[in-house]
C-alpha cells in the first residue's frame, strides 16, 4: 500500500518534472513512509514516483518505480494483488521469470505477457500507472470496486496524475477550485465521483484504465471488466455454502502479509465476522482493535468481548473522550484531503492501530451495502408512492415542511441521484441555495448533471444495494477510509470486496439475498454455527462515535456567530438545541471559508 505520483508535460524540462513529481510524493508521504523513488524519461517528458508502505516482500525489491528486465516498462503502484502468487505461477510456467516476490512486479510482468488484458485478471484493491516506452503509452488503471483512488489532470496536453487531491495543489499543477464543491458537500455529506475540489481534477471510475498516447497527447477511458452473465441462486442452501466458502477464501487471501496485520472489531456482525473466519485461518501474530467510549448508547465493549473470549488474538482496546476529539480535531480535518462528513470514526481507530505496531487490518466494509444492513432497504420502497405525487405538490409545500422533510423536494428531479439524496440526502436544494448564495437551478444543475439511469426505478432492496454500494460506500466510506487509514500509513483492506465474493453476491436470487424482517439474514444464515446470536439478534449500532455529544461541546463548530447567513445561524442554533443531526452542523462548518 503506497501512494503515487506522476507527470507527462513536453512543456517542461525534465528537472521541473522530477522537482514536481518530488513534491507530489512528498505531499503524500504519509501514506508511504518506507521509501520513496522517482523515475525520468527526459526523452519523452515523463516522471514517475512513488512512496511506499511496506506490507509484501520488505526488502529493497519492492523499490519503485520498479522496470521490467528490458527497462522498456515501468510501473508506480499503490494497493495490493490478492492472486498474485497464482498469476506468478501461470506466468513462470509460461517461462517468465521474476526477481522479487512482489506483487508488483507480477503486475508489471502480466502486462508485458498479455498486454491490457492483464488487467482484468487481477483481483485485489490498486491503483497504478504503467508506462510502455515501446508503445508510447501510459495506462492509469483502478480496481473494480474502486477501493483505492486515483485522480488525473489535463491541461493543456499534459497528464498528472496522484492519490490525493494535495498533491495536484503542492505541486503548483493546478489550485483552481470547483466552485460547485460546496453545494455537492450540502447535498450528499461528500463530493461524489468523479468530482474533486479541484476544477478538472477528475476521479479514475473503478473498474476502468486511461490510456494516454504520448505521441498526440491524446486519451481514452476504458473499462476492463466485464460482468458475464450467469444463471441466478435461487436455492438458500446453496447461496450459504457459497457465502461461506467464498468469503473464506478471500479472507485467506486479504491475510497475506510480510508485515503486521489485524482486525478493526467493533463488536457488530461484520467486524465479529471477520475477526471469527481471520482467527481460524491466521494463528499467530494476529491482532484486533477496538474501540470503546465513557457514553454507554455508543459502548460496545460486551459484544467485542463476546468474540474475544472466542479467539486467540492479542486484543488492543482503546477508550476514546471527547477531549481527544477536541485534540486531535485540526489533525482529522488536515488528513481528510477533501471536505468530508465522515471518515472521524475512521481516523482514530486507524491511529490506534499504528500505534499498536499493525500496518494492515481487515474492515467489514460492504456487508450492509451487499445484504440489506441499512435503514434505507427497508426506506426505500416508500419512494415508489413518492415518486406518483405531482411534483408541483411538494414546491407548494415545501415552506411547510420542517427541517428533516424538506428534502423531499428532491422528488421534483426524475434522477438516480435525487432517490440517493431522498434516502441520505442532509440539506434540501433550497437551503443549500441559500446557504451558497445561489439559485435552486444552479443547485438542480450541479447535482444532476449527468445521464439518468432507465431502469433504476424498482425501488426494491436490490435498487438499495445499487445506490449504497455504487454511492454512500463508493463515494463516502471507501474514499474516507482510505484517506484517514493512510494518513497513519495503515493499509484497510475489504474482504466482503473481494471480487469473486461480489460476483457472488450479485448472482444471488434477491428473493433470499434480502430480508424484511432481519437485516443481513443471508449472511448470519452462512455462518450460523460461527457467529453467536448474542452478535446479530440486537438492534444495529454501526461503527459510531458519540459525535452529536461532542460537536455540541466544540467551540469551532457550536459558535453560531462565526457562521455567515442567517440560515447557517439559525441550523447551528438548532443543533446546539439537539434539533439538528451532527452532520449538517459539520458540513456547514467546512464550507464557510468557501461562502
């Protein structure tokens, strides 16, 4: 796990280029702070640079940017191949030879062998950048499930390219900003892909390549995986073998590691999971994090001992105050890259885990999104009867409404997007107008600016799935977690992401995939005889922080008077009241520099 860095600008000297690419990986050590390397092609104008965490193969074979054996390629890599050893072994039976036990180098190596169609054979979370001198050709490539990020720049028929957004800004590559940020932040609790804060700084799609032609300064964004079509589960019996099997499988994979490695255990059914299926496969040396807080509504510490006495783990568990929070509060806004409503959770139990020695642990992430863990697959159906009402109906009412029905004016825009911002939407279209001094039009524009999608309208728990799997968990949770983890240089990985486990998933009958009366049954059906009822028959917590306490009592966010606009006032008013949810007063808070 690493971060990366890169340019490709005929309009610069080759020194500029190393200068800049230096600053973008420096910008980034801190999720790389093992190593750092820079590669020139003073012919062709290219750098490339890297900064690493060490996780496979410690040694100094794992520098990069690393080069085949022709030094006609080369490679800058952030994330981790899961199959890598089996790749290895399909490409030395084809006679290819390796000198390290990198992943990275079989990354490099399976694309010297089959091309762009190596791409699709490879199965873990990446981001990476290969550079074919022969062809004259630079490829940007990102994982299927968009684990990790990368996001690209052109102008003026250059290419740059990073993990983080600061990069783009340290370097002096571009600082002009989306003066659109704000309302999507007001909308959604996040800036959703492939939008930054940076004008024309643009997230790579997951599951796709860039390929850029160093001869014409021309490219193209392809994707590479392809989802064959296959007959539906519909036998229970078997989708739990499968479940089980599968998700096994990956775990044993997600647990290969040269460094230190563990489990995020909050005490819920995906982390208790995890934590349960990585004992049995990993004996020694494994270790797990929790969390826990003086705020009994937030204490989980029964359920982690719940599972802990079921394990043969060292356990690290860490109290968390508010004053913490309070401390560590200019450190969590800093690390975020982008304005964010979530990711705190995120930070500090990362920064437990770096200082409990761990550079990689395993995270529940995708559960909920894949089995129907949510609120909003039990919400969701009521949009269907939402959708049938005239949309002239909720203008007229809409200064009616009190604070948490205005949203429903979202229903007037026939988009994908406005049922996401129906089910998890914070500020309605108007407030957020007034909030940004702009028009309910320019808000409509920014928000639904791309193509609808036909047939997202079944408004059932597999419409659910799509929205908070391909939006909340791709926009919000993986981004964010990435980023805090990294900032402690702290590899997450997901197993309930691994590919063939999703592919799984989404073969699965939605008939016995979701339940209407228990959330996730699939999946404690898969392991019934593992997890103990105690763990899945409570009412569901997720992994959160007494938030609402503890930015009532921070003086940054709960002083009214330093917000502009009476409607900013006013909403900041209403959360000191308890009146308003946490996260409205924190977006607020984060774009008042910007209004």
């Amino acid at each position: 796990m690493c971060r990366i860095a890169g340019i490709i600008d005929r309009q610069l000297q080759p020194e500029d280029i190393r200068d800049k690419v230096k600053i973008m990986c420096y910008a980034q050590q801190h999720g790389g702070p093992d190593d750092e390397g820079v590669m020139i092609d003073e012919k062709n104008h290219i750098g490339l640079g890297h900064r690493r965490l060490s996780i496979i193969d410690l040694s100094s074979n794992g520098h990069q940017p690393m080069c085949d054996h022709t030094q006609k390629v080369w490679i800058t890599f952030n994330g981790e191949i899961y199959n890598y050893l089996e790749l290895k072994s399909e490409l030395q039976q084809l006679g290819v030879g390796f000198k390290s036990n990198t992943d990275t180098e079989v990354i490099l190596l399976a694309y010297s062998y089959w091309g762009t169609k190596a791409f699709s054979k490879f199965s873990g979370m990446f981001a990476f950048t290969l550079y074919d001198s022969t062809k004259s050709l630079v490829y940007l490539v990102r994982d299927t499930a968009g684990v990790k990020p990368l996001y690209y720049f052109v102008q003026n028929q250059s290419l740059s390219f990073a993990s983080e957004v600061r990069a783009f800004i340290a370097a002096g590559i571009t600082s002009q900003t989306d003066r659109h940020w704000p309302v999507r932040l007001l909308a959604f609790g996040h800036i959703p892909e492939p939008y930054t804060t940076l004008k024309n700084v643009l997230s790579l799609s997951k599951g796709h390549y860039l390929c850029w032609n160093i001869n014409t300064s021309a490219y193209t964004i392809n994707a590479y995986h392809n989802i064959p079509f296959q007959e539906k589960i519909t036998d229970i019996n078997e989708a739990c073998k499968l479940i089980n099997d599968v998700l096994v499988q990956g775990i044993k994979h997600q647990l290969i590691a040269d460094a230190p490695i563990g489990v995020f255990l909050s005490g819920g059914i995906d982390s208790s999971l995890l934590t349960l299926l990585a004992d049995q496969q990993k004996k020694e040396n494994l270790k797990t994090i929790s969390i826990f807080f003086n705020e009994q509504n937030y204490n989980e510490q029964s359920y982690q001992r719940i599972i802990l006495d079921k394990v043969q783990v060292e356990s690290f568990s860490h109290l968390i105050k508010q004053e913490d929070f309070d401390v560590a509060f200019p450190q969590i806004m800093k690390a975020m890259d982008m304005p964010t409503t979530d990711g705190i959770n995120s930070w500090f139990i990362s920064k437990c885990a770096h200082d409990d020695g761990l550079k990689a642990v395993l995270s529940g992430i995708g559960a909920d999104e894949f089995f129907g863990g949510y609120p909003s697959f039990g919400r969701i159906k009521y949009l269907r009867y939402l959708r049938k009402i005239h949309p002239s109906l909720f203008s007229a009412l809409m200064k009616l409404f009190p604070d948490r029905y205005k949203k429903l004016t979202f229903s007037i825009n026939d988009h994908y997007l406005a049922d996401q911002l129906l089910l998890r939407g914070l500020f309605s279209s108007e407030d957020i107008a007034q909030l940004v001094n702009t028009d309910t039009k320019d808000v409509h524009n920014t928000l639904f600016d791309t193509d609808s999608l036909p047939g997202l309208n079944q408004y059932d728990h597999e419409h659910a799935s799509w929205l908070e799997t391909n939006l909340y968990m791709q926009n919000q949770l993986l981004r964010d977690t990435d980023v805090m983890s990294m900032s402690h240089g702290l590899e997450v990985r997901v197993p309930f992401l691994y590919e063939d486990f999703t592919r799984l998933v989404n073969n699965i009958d939605s008939k016995i995939r979701f339940s209407k009366h228990l959330p996730k049954k699939l999946l404690i059906e898969s392991f019934k005889n593992l997890l103990p009822t105690a763990i899945w028959n409570r009412p569901k917590m997720g992994f959160t922080f007494p938030l609402q306490e503890w930015m009532m009592a921070h003086h940054e966010i709960n002083y009214s008077e330093s917000y502009r606009g009476k409607l900013a006032k006013n909403t900041i008013i209403k959360f000191n009241n308890n009146k308003i949810h946490w996260s409205k007063a924190f977006a607020l808070y984060q774009i008042q520099p910007h209004v």
